[in-house]
C-alpha cells in the first residue's frame, strides 16, 4: 500500500513540481589525467514548491537529468541543506545527512535522473525559506583522482565544508 502512495506522491511531485535541474553552466571541474576537463554538475539552490508524504516522512523530488545511472553508481553525489530557523548558525550551509531544527534530513536517488530530499520533522517542513542543492561528481578515476582534487577520497570530500568543495571544484556558491 504504501509503494502506492509513495508512486502517486512521485507522479503529482513530477507532474506539480518545476524545478531548475542541473546546471554546468559552462564550468568545468578539475583537468583529468588524459588533459581533459571533467564534468561536475551541480544544481541550483532548490527551495521546495511542496513537500509530499506524511510526518515523520516528507520529501521533495528534484529533476536531475545529470545524475545518470553511471554518476550515481559510480561518483560522489553530495547533497546540502540550508534551514531557516537554524539556531546553531543562521548562515550554515548543512552537508547532508544532518540533524538540525529538531530534525534528519537527507537525500536518496531512487531512480536516475531523479534527487529527493527528506526530512523526518512531525510538522512539514517549510517550502519557500529552506533551500537544498546538491553537486555529482562523476566516479571515472581521471576526475576522483585528478590533481586538482589532490587524491580526494569519497570521505574526505563528505567531510569538507560546503565553501571548501566549493572553492576545490570551482562551483559558484
């Protein structure tokens, strides 16, 4: 029963939702090994139109025509969250998972193309003042292992600050 909500929520979100999707604008990430720039894509800041689901369950989908099926198993994705009402810093930019505003947030790819945001607050979220976005790194080891990403593993990039991966892949913050 609940796989058909949850497919009826992922239809009306994709049907209701309009969302920027990936950017590249133009930039490239760091040359790989072969001399070649590899790709990063990353979004826009997403501010969710609606959160779907119920308490303790609510998310968002994002389209994200970028996060293909060989990203998504074979690259880094990092997902981050920016909260209104976030009282240990107001300008904290969150990596996800977090726990923040008496809450989990998170992300998940449950089909390629696709980002989904969650939260497991009681009360929906809310949809015009928290802001998400996420960066995909593709897996191939020209980009993970480039020189500019110094030998960067999947780990140390997940620790890094947001302004951090920010400056070492050259994404606009």
């Amino acid at each position: 029963m609940k796989a058909k909500i949850i497919t009826t929520y992922l239809f009306v979100a994709f049907s209701t939702l309009v969302f920027t999707g990936c950017k590249n604008d133009g930039m490239q990430g760091p040359a790989g090994a072969d001399g070649q720039n590899a790709p990063v894509y990353y979004s826009d800041w997403v501010t969710p139109s609606a959160w779907l689901g119920a308490s303790g369950d609510w998310y968002f989908d994002v389209n994200a025509p970028d996060l293909t099926e060989d990203i998504v198993e074979n690259g880094v994705i990092l997902g981050y969250v920016w909260l209104a009402g976030d009282l240990y810093d107001a300008t904290a930019v969150r990596p996800l998972p977090a726990y923040a505003v008496g809450a989990n947030w998170s992300f998940l790819i449950h089909q390629y193309g696709t980002i989904e945001f969650t939260s497991d607050m009681n009360l929906k979220p809310l949809t015009t003042e928290n802001k998400f976005r996420f960066i995909a790194i593709p897996g191939t080891i020209t980009t993970l292992k480039s020189a500019k990403l110094n030998n960067k593993s999947e780990q140390d990039l997940r620790s890094m600050t947001y302004k951090d991966v920010c400056k070492l892949l050259n994404i606009p913050e």
